[in-house]
C-alpha cells in the first residue's frame, strides 16, 4: 500500500504539472502578440534571458564592466538583467516568467565502493517576478519555486529556496544605490540544472552555475549594498559591502568547512574608452569567519579590467591581477582573474568564461580555485535546438583538494511558439569529501516540457 500511494503521488503530480503547463500554453495562444522563434530557437537580438531557467542558483558571475547610470538588477536564475516582462499570466507588476516539468533520473558511483545510488525525480519550476518602479525606486522581487518528488516522497517548495529581493535608489543624478538579498536552501546538493554556463549576449555578460554533486544540505544567503557614484558621464565609482552566511549538513574535513561567515568590501573604478569599451581598476577585501576559531582568514585581491564589445555579435571582457590570504600557516599568493567571451551568430552561439579566486561554488573551502567552462548552442530549423558544454573547477594550492569536471548534451523541439520540450544528458567526474562533495562519477538524464511567453518585437 505504502509503495501504491507514492507511484499514485508521483502520476498525479506528473499529470497535474504538464496540465499546468498545458494551460499557460493555450492562454499564451490568444495573445495576439507577433511570433517570434519558437523556443529553443536562437533568441531575437534582444532576448529576454529567461528562455533558459536555472535550478541552481549560486554561481560564478561575470558582471559586464561597462554600467548605466540606472543601476540593473540581476536575475537571481540567469546570466542578464531583469527586464520588461510579455507574460499574459500576470496581475499588475507581478508575472509568470516561465514554467517547467521535468523527470530527473540519477546514478552515483563512489569511487571508494561507498555512497552509489540511483534516484528518481519529479520536478515543477516556475520563475516569478515582481518588478515596480516608482519615481526614483525600483523594486523587484524574484521567486524559483520548486516542488520536488524524489524517490516517491514529496517535498514541498518550503524546502526548496530560491529567493531574492532587490531595492534600487536613484539619490541623485550622480549618485544610486541598491539594497540586495539573495537566499537559496537546497534540501540535499543534488544539482537538476540543465545547462551550467549562461550567457546574455545583449550585455555580454556570463554565468557560472554551481555543478559539483553533493549529499548534504545547501543554504546560503548573500547581501550585498552597492553604492555607485558618476565622477563624470563616463566615469564611475563603486563600493559595495557585502555578507555572505553559508551552511551545509556535512561534516567538517581536511579539505571542507560547514559553516562559514564572510564580510567584504569592493572598490571598482571603471572608466569608458569608448561607447563600446571600458577599462576599470578593482579591489576586494574579503574576511572569512569560521565556527570554533576565533581567526579571520583575510583575502585581498586586486584587479585590473578590460571590455569590449566588437561588430558582429562579438563581447569579450575580463580582468587580472593577484590574489593574497593570511593562513594561520603563513601567506599565500596567486594569481586571479576572470574573463568571459560571448559571440553570437545567426543561428547559434558560443560562450567561453573563466574564473580563479575565493568563491563558495556549491562547497565550502579555504582554498582558491579554478573554473573554466565552455558551451556552443546551435538552431536547427525554426524548431529543433542541440548543444553540448563542458566544464572544469579545481582547489588551486590543496595537494588531495576538491575538483570535478562534467560534459552535457542538450536538444530541445519548440511544439507551439510557447511551449517545447527538452532533454539533456550529464556526465560528472569528482574528487570530494564526501560530505559537502561526493568523491566519484555521476549521471543525470533530464527531460520535460517547458513554456516561455511569446515575447513582442523589440
């Protein structure tokens, strides 16, 4: 009887995502909105970068170094800014931005002989947004959704976060500042992600979403109060303090921390060359605060940046210098950095980005470290999409640390101009704990159906 009522809970919630999806479809239908390319086709000059959801949300961001006087708000499931929504589902400033059912099949196997396992997952996203501007405020408010059947037991979106609430001020003319909070809570580090690398080839800017495979919780909540400045129409100042709270349900090893406090400050100068390109000069203060231990682990990195976006679809921005931290072991010194390329052709697009420095990717640790990913998405038709992507991340100083690696195959068939179905494949090796990190290879098989709201002709 018991293993009758979770196949049942499983069915129904099935049925009951695709009807949902089913019906934002047929209402999408009587829009009488242009068509555009049906999704998973490239998208128009201006996309609204929506079009391809997340379910990881903490990540490696790669900020475009050219600004606005109108300070962007990010969206909290993609690499671009938040911006106008054309969803017919919607009361006032409040929108559906997508929805999406997936059936997630998994397999784990340690390298050690310890840990396999093979799961099964029903899951219901949806993006929703509410996004207000007064006379000199902006609000907008960003909300993921999930509700998850895993292994036949439901879990309800309480235990599946992803939060983040945005408050933009224009002081005065020279001067803005936005208030910023993002919270995510994973009930276990299992990644559903579709495709790790996100760009937005109208600012050019790309995201690195987490991919390690994890067995313990994940909860991490970042706040973050630029303050930006114009020293001049095409000068710019920025501070930004930030807080930044992590915790997981593992255990503390050689290599990983489960709980970790990190206050920081960054002081960004940019400057603009020309419309297209921008030079900026960067410093980060970063002190990590662990439980049990009273000393500050200080990390200090200074960098200097370059952007520009050429003729033909072409966007390359990136920064260098070094970075520095006081272990109780004694000083240590790197090098440090990021960059990302962005090209976009007719019918497809290629992204490249990298990163080394402090991050918390998915795991807690001391340690620098390395990511490099590299994703091509190619239009068939005005219909059928494939891709593929690949990606690397490595403990840069650890002898025995953490590092991982994955490829991804991906193909999606647009069925009206709303709603498509889609598919991908992932192979991950690791090096892990695990506790925060399994140590060995996994598999993930992902498929559903998704809808987009048509979007007008911009």
């Amino acid at each position: 009887m018991k293993a009758t009522r979770k196949i049942s809970g499983l069915a129904l919630g099935s049925l009951l995502a695709i009807a949902v999806l089913v019906l934002c479809g047929s209402v999408s239908a009587q829009e009488p909105t242009p068509q555009p390319p049906a999704p998973g086709t490239q998208p128009p000059a201006k996309p609204d970068s929506t079009d391809q959801p997340s379910d990881d949300s903490t990540s490696l961001d790669h900020p475009p170094l050219v600004t606005t006087t109108t300070p962007p708000i990010h969206q909290i499931d993609g690499a671009g800014f938040v911006g106008p929504s054309f969803s017919p589902i919607h009361i006032g400033a409040l929108s559906l931005r997508y929805a999406q059912y997936a059936q997630i099949f998994s397999s784990g196997v340690s390298t050690s002989g310890q840990g396999d396992f093979q799961n099964t997952a029903s899951q219901f996203s949806a993006g929703i947004v509410f996004d207000k501007e007064f006379r000199k405020t902006h609000v907008v408010f960003q909300y993921v959704p999930r509700a998850t059947i895993f292994n036949g037991q439901v879990y309800p979106n309480f235990v599946n976060q992803d939060t983040g609430v945005s408050l933009a001020f224009a002081l005065s003319p020279r001067l803005t500042l936005t208030l910023g909070d993002h919270f995510v809570y994973y009930r276990s580090n299992n990644s559903f992600v579709d495709i790790f690398l996100d760009s937005d080839p109208v600012s050019g800017t790309t995201l690195q979403r987490d991919f390690l495979q994890g067995p313990s919780s994940w909860l991490i909540n970042s706040l973050t109060a630029p303050v930006a400045y114009s020293l001049s129409a095409r000068t710019r100042l920025t501070v930004t303090p930030s807080f930044v709270y992590v915790s997981t349900s593992g255990q503390a090893t050689a290599t990983t921390i489960p709980t970790v406090r990190e206050y920081g400050v960054s002081v960004n100068a940019s400057h603009d060359l020309t419309a297209r390109s921008s030079i900026s000069g960067i410093y980060l203060v970063q002190a990590d605060v662990f439980p049990g231990s009273s000393f500050k682990t200080i990390y200090q990195t200074v960098e200097g940046g370059y952007s520009h976006s050429f003729n033909g679809g072409w966007s390359v921005s990136g920064t260098f210098g070094f970075i520095t931290v006081n272990f109780e072991s004694g000083r240590s010194w790197s090098e440090s950095g990021s960059g990302s390329l962005v090209k976009s052709f007719r019918r497809s697009r290629a992204t490249l980005a990298y990163f080394r420095g402090h991050s918390f990717s998915g795991y807690v640790s001391r340690q620098f470290s390395d990511r490099i990913d590299a994703s091509y998405q190619q239009n068939i038709g005005r219909r059928f999409m494939v891709g593929g992507s690949a990606g690397y991340l490595r403990d840069v100083a650890a002898v025995s640390g953490i590092w991982g690696k994955y490829a991804q195959a991906n193909a999606s068939f647009g069925l009206t101009s709303t709603l498509s179905l889609f598919s991908n494949y992932v192979h991950k090796w690791q090096r892990g704990d695990n506790q925060q990190v399994f140590n060995g290879s996994t598999d993930f098989v992902r498929f559903g159906i998704q809808w987009v709201p048509r979007q007008a002709t911009r």
